[in-house]
C-alpha cells in the first residue's frame, strides 16, 4: 500500500493537475504533504511500535492509511486532498517500520534473512508497477481508484494480521522522543512551504521569508534537543562513526535526484510528449526493472570489490543516465529517446543500492543496526522531499524565464499575455485563454512546451551534478570496507 501509493501519485500529477486546475505548487504540495509527515514521523513510528506492540501500531497505521485513502479518493479540491495526503504519511510512518519489525521479531536469525528478503523483493515490484497500475486506472477509470484501490488490500491486511500475525514488542523499549519528532516536522514543513511557495510569491514574500528561517531554527532546535535527550529519536552520537556519516549524506544527495526524477518525468512524458497515462508508467519500468533483477548481483560486489568502488561507479552511471535524459531530442519513439537512458539510470541504481545498504549496516555495531536503517530509510525519504522542494523551485524559474523569452517573439493582444504570465507556475499543464485562433493556440503550445524541455534539461543536468558529487563523497568519506573507526560506540552514548 504505501509503496504503490508513493509511485502511484508521480503517474496522476497531470491528471489532478487537469482536474482541479491547480498549479504545479498545488500537486507539488500532494505529494510534499505525505512526504514531510513520512519523513518526519517514521522513527518515531518505529518506537511506538516497541512500546505498546509492533502489531497493534502497524494495524492502526494500515486502518488510517485506508482512511486517508478513501478521503483522498472522494476529494472535491486539491486542498482537500493535500489535507487527505497528510494524514496517508501518519498512517504510513506507523506502518512501515512496523511491518520490518513485525519480520525481524517472528523470525529467527537463520531464516530473518530470507524473510527480509521477501519483503525487499515485495517492495521492488510494487515500486515498478505502482505506477504502470496507476496510470492504467488514470487512463481507464479514474485518478480516484489509484487511492480507493488501498481499501480492499487494508481489508485483507488487517483480517490477515489479526489471525496470523503474533504481538510483540521491543525487549529495550524506551519513551517516544514527542519532541524531537514534533521539531523534526515543522523545521521540515517550514523549509518545504518556503521553497514551494517561492516559485508562486517570490523570495521576499513574508511567507516564505518566514517559513524558510522558522524551519531553520526548528531543525537547528532539534539537533540541540537530540543531543540532549535520554531517548532521542536520532542518536546524534551514529554520526561520529565517518562511514556512517558519509552514507547518509550519500544517500540524501543521490535520493534527492531520484525524487525530482519521478516528480517530472512523468509531466514530461504526459503534458508535453503527448504519452498516456499507461505508457507513462510503463516508460519507467525498465530502469525499476533492473534495479530489482541486478540486486542480488550487486549486493555481492561489497564482497569482492568493498563498499568504495561500487558507490563512486554507481552514481557515475547514475549520472551518465541523467545526461542521457537531458540530450534527448523530443518527437521520436521511446526506443529512440529514453529508453537508452532508463536502462543506464536503472544500472547506475541497482550498482548502488545494495552496497550502500550494506554500508549503513556495517557502520554500527549489530544492536544498532535497526535504528541505523530506520535513519537511513528517513534520510531517503527526506532527500525526495527537499528535492521537489528545491529543485522544483528552480524549474518553474527556469520555465517562466524561457517562457517569457518566447512570448514576447509571438504577437499577441496584451489581455491574452497578461493571463498567460499569471499561470506560468502551471508549467506545461497551462491552459490557454479562450478567443485565440488556431496558429496563436499552436504557437504558444510550442512556447511552452519547449520551455517546460529547457526547465527540464537545466534539473536534468543539476541531477547529473549532484550524482557525481555523491561519487566524489563516496571516495572521500566511504572506506573499502564500509566499516569505519567510528562503529564501536558505547550503549550508554546512544542512551544519553
């Protein structure tokens, strides 16, 4: 459910963005929105699961999951879903560590491997036809089933949970860090709200001057309450061990492509290369495809080449795919276009995901290796959201610029320009005022069209960028081993 979810809304983008007549701000907010409170909230998730029983917490999260995906489903505005989307990323922040928990406490340690296994496999494929599903519901029934079709799988979660799924709780449970997670969500929230809303009110709009340094200032409290506290949310003390350190800001730097990757390719596809919904979707199975075939593969390159060569090769890959992307010429057949470049993104991805799990694993001593994941996990998380913030911000800049250029070659009645320059942040689900004649409607469709390529190309190229900084963090922070002088912290550091 939460992973269909996570790749099923990417695919709907245009569509809510038709059917509401929002801009790109508003259906960039429906999937910041159960991004932040995912992000933010999935630690702490994971600890009440520990306290008052992993069972009972992931069914609480399943059932406000479903809910949320039935008030998604019957919204009537793109407020209404945003509110509908937040509560989707509570219900998930309680459900996915508690599924992996539920795993690791009914298995033993001979068999927890495959189990894990199982899971990871389950995850992969959902992520791959999430979107190939959602698009055909968009194309066949409604963007509305892509959200009502979690409530018949919530249904035989729970029936099945409640007959075959024992309780169990953390043997070294502790008390939730309420603070922390509270800090961790508004410093989050108030850094997203100021980036989104740049592209619509400008950077010195009170607002968004305002939400950028009060999310400041709470996350800088928050580092300073982690420190502090007897049962943090995020022992502070993992980071001084370098491998640790230098996976993390891995992980943040690359997940960050990946997530502005899937927010417009999908745009990309549908608004401006005239793909459907399904061939949308089906376009970025290659790359998951591979990711999921070459796991196992390349989870024993650790074993024969170290953790250090695998995560500067692999966002190397990463980034040649990123430029294969960015060098397309609009107008061919997938085959022609981006095909080449799923297959090199989707090569640089399956090369790097399995040693840099391993690396995450091996930086702490084993009793910490669940939090380890559980910060990792957050992080990528974390780095989608910042992404579509950031990234997102200077992609509508990118298209006003270009746009404006263009409009002003074309010759139009003041009225018609005035309009259009009102809802450039609609990038290129635009709609067009109505009285322009045929050559008018074509010329500005070309207008914006080749300035949503431009805005694309220029993220595109920003993603390359930061690939190759992620290599370059790899060689510099990341041993051989993956194992660093940092691993051996004593219990009582992590326990204040």
């Amino acid at each position: 459910m939460a992973f269909i979810d996570s790749t099923v809304v990417n695919v709907a983008v245009p569509t809510l963005q038709a059917t509401f007549h929002a801009s790109v701000v508003d259906v960039q907010w429906v999937v910041e929105s159960y991004g932040v409170l995912l992000s933010s909230l999935i630690l702490a998730g994971g600890a009440l699961g520990d306290l008052f029983g992993r069972r009972r917490m992931f069914l609480i999260g399943v059932g406000v999951f479903a809910a949320a995906s039935i008030a998604c489903g019957l919204a009537s505005s793109i407020h209404e879903l945003i509110m509908a989307r937040c509560a989707q990323g509570i219900g998930a922040a309680l459900l996915v560590p508690g599924s992996l928990a539920i795993i690791s406490a009914c298995f033993d340690e001979d068999s927890r491997g495959k189990a894990i296994g199982t899971w990871s496999g389950f995850t992969a494929i959902t992520t791959a036809f999430g979107p190939l599903l959602g698009g055909w519901l968009i194309q066949y029934a409604s963007w509305r089933w892509a959200f009502l079709l979690n409530v018949p799988m919530a249904v035989a979660v729970i029936g099945i949970s409640l007959r075959h799924v024992p309780e169990s709780r953390g043997s070294e449970a502790k008390q939730v860090d309420w603070l922390g997670a509270l800090l961790a969500t508004a410093g989050l929230a108030g850094v997203v709200t100021g980036f989104l809303e740049s592209a619509r009110l400008g950077w010195t709009n009170p607002l968004v001057l305002g939400s950028v340094l009060g999310g400041l200032l709470f996350l800088a409290l928050f580092l300073v309450v982690e420190a502090r506290a007897p049962s943090p949310m995020v022992p502070l003390v993992l980071f001084r061990s370098r491998s640790f350190l230098g996976a993390n800001v891995f992980t943040l730097f690359l997940y960050a492509t990946v997530g502005i990757f899937f927010f417009l390719f999908p745009m990309e596809l549908i608004e401006v290369q005239g793909y459907s919904a399904t061939a949308a979707g089906s376009a970025m199975l290659p790359m998951i495809l591979l990711m999921f075939l070459l796991s196992r593969w390349s989870g024993g390159l650790v074993k024969r080449y170290g953790a250090s060569i695998p995560l500067v090769v692999g966002p190397l890959i990463v980034a040649a795919g990123f430029v294969l992307f960015a060098v397309v010429q609009p107008g061919g057949s997938y085959w022609k276009t981006y095909f080449a470049g799923s297959l090199v993104f989707g090569l640089g991805m399956a090369v790097t995901v399995a040693p840099l799990t391993t690396v995450v694993m091996n930086s702490v001593e084993q009793q910490h290796a669940g939090t380890a994941s559980g910060i990792n996990n957050a992080v990528a998380r974390l780095a989608g959201v910042l992404a579509i913030a950031v990234f997102g911000s200077v992609m509508v800049k990118t298209f006003d610029s270009h746009l404006e250029q263009k409009l002003a070659n074309l010759t139009l009645p003041p009225n018609i320009l005035q309009d259009l320059r009102s809802r450039e942040v609609e990038l290129a689900g635009l709609e067009l005022p109505e009285g322009l004649d045929t050559s008018a409607i074509a010329a500005i469709r070309r207008a914006i069209s080749a300035s949503f390529i431009s805005g694309f190309r220029v993220v595109l190229l920003s993603c390359a960028g930061l690939s190759i900084a992620s290599a370059l963090l790899a060689w510099w922070l990341i041993p051989g081993g993956g194992i660093s002088e940092g691993a051996s912290i004593p219990e009582e550091q992590l326990t204040g």
